[in-house]
C-alpha cells in the first residue's frame, strides 16, 4: 500500500514569524433562563410598542363580537390604554387564569387551526401585556347585576374579582407602561 506523502515543513510552525493565535477562552457556563425572563422576552415579541397593545385589544373586543369599540390613549400609550367594548364579556370563573400564557377560549386542539375564524388564538396578548404593564380587566356577562374588576400583573391576579357596576362587555385598562424589549 503506498501512501501519499507532502513536502516535509522546512520549518517547525513553532519556530515561524506569524503571529500565535489568541488563546481560547473557557467557554461561558450555559444555563436555564429564570421563568420571569423568558415572559418579558416572549411578552416583547407579542407587544413591541404600546400601539402593538391596542391592536391586541381592539382585536379581543372584535373576537367577542362587539359592534361599539372605544379606545382611549395617554401619551402613545405609555401614560394610559383603555379599550372599552360591547362583547360578550369574560365569565367570573375565568378571571384567573385570564392572563396566564396560553390560556385562550378560541382554540383547543391543533387541528382547530385549520378552522378558526378568530383574529388571537395564541392565548398570549393579554398574558404579554401584564409582562410589560399594569392590567385591570372590568367585565360584565349577560344577565348578570353587576360586573367584576380585576387587576393583573406578570400574569396574575393581584386580588381577588371586585363586584362593580358595569356596561355591557369589557374595559381593559393598562398604566405604567415598561421597557419590554
Ligand atoms: N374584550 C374581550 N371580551 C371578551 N373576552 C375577551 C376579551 N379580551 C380577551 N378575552 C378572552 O381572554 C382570552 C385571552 O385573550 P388573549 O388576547 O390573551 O388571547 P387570544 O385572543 O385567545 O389569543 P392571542 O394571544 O392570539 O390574541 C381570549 O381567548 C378571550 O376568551
Ligand atoms: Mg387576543
């Protein structure tokens, strides 16, 4: 069997001029993002701009079939966001789950997606916002006497559902807008 063979080096690469390369760094530890982290980044995704919450919510308020659309802003909507609707309202026994990520009333299996006729589904808006403001949610469904008022933050209910006077549907109010990306 015969094997190739190249020039031998006239020179040892040790003993030439070129400059040596840097030495390698150790290689930075690689760990899990603490939870918090990984919402205000998915939550920059889904809202880039206070504008990108507006849209979010005229869209929920068009999905729960309202026919009158309010919406009111502060600032760009860093000072203030309210949109207020004539929908269908949100049930009390949801309230709390209402801004979890991926909870949602429009889809449940994959298969679902072929079909959906809805603006969201991603069960994420809501939950994005509370990542990067503070959310009070005041709703109504039909035949009830009165409605519930809710606040939210990083995806939870800070107090329990508060009884309160209420038109038809939904406000959401969002204030104290954060960075978020
Ligand atoms: N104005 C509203 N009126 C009635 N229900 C609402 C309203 N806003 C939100 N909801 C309910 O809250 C759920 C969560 O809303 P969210 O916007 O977070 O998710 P989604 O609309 O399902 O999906 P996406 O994240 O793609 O918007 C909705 O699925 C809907 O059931
Ligand atoms: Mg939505």
């Amino acid at each position: 069997m015969e094997f190739e063979t190249s020039e031998p080096p006239t020179s040892h690469p040790m003993e030439t001029d070129e400059p040596h390369p840097p030495p390698l760094q150790d290689p930075p530890r690689i760990h899990r993002l603490d939870e918090s982290v990984v919402n205000r980044i998915a939550a920059g995704e889904v809202i880039q701009r206070p504008v990108s919450a507006v849209k979010e919510l005229v869209e929920n308020s068009l999905d729960a079939g309202s026919t009158s659309i309010h919406v009111s802003v502060k600032d760009e909507g860093l000072k203030y966001i309210q949109v207020s609707d004539d929908g269908y309202g949100i049930r009390y026994e949801d309230l709390p789950i209402l801004c979890e990520r991926h909870t949602t009333s429009k889809l449940s299996a994959f298969e679902d997606l072929q079909s959906i006729k809805s603006m969201g589904f991603r069960g994420e808006a809501l939950a994005s916002m509370t990542y990067v403001a503070h959310v009070t949610v005041t709703t109504i469904t039909s035949g009830q006497l009165h409605g519930y008022r809710v606040s939210y933050r990083d995806g939870v209910m800070e107090h329990e559902p508060r009884a309160c006077a209420a038109v038809k549907g939904t406000q959401i109010v969002t204030v104290e807008w954060r960075r978020c990306s």
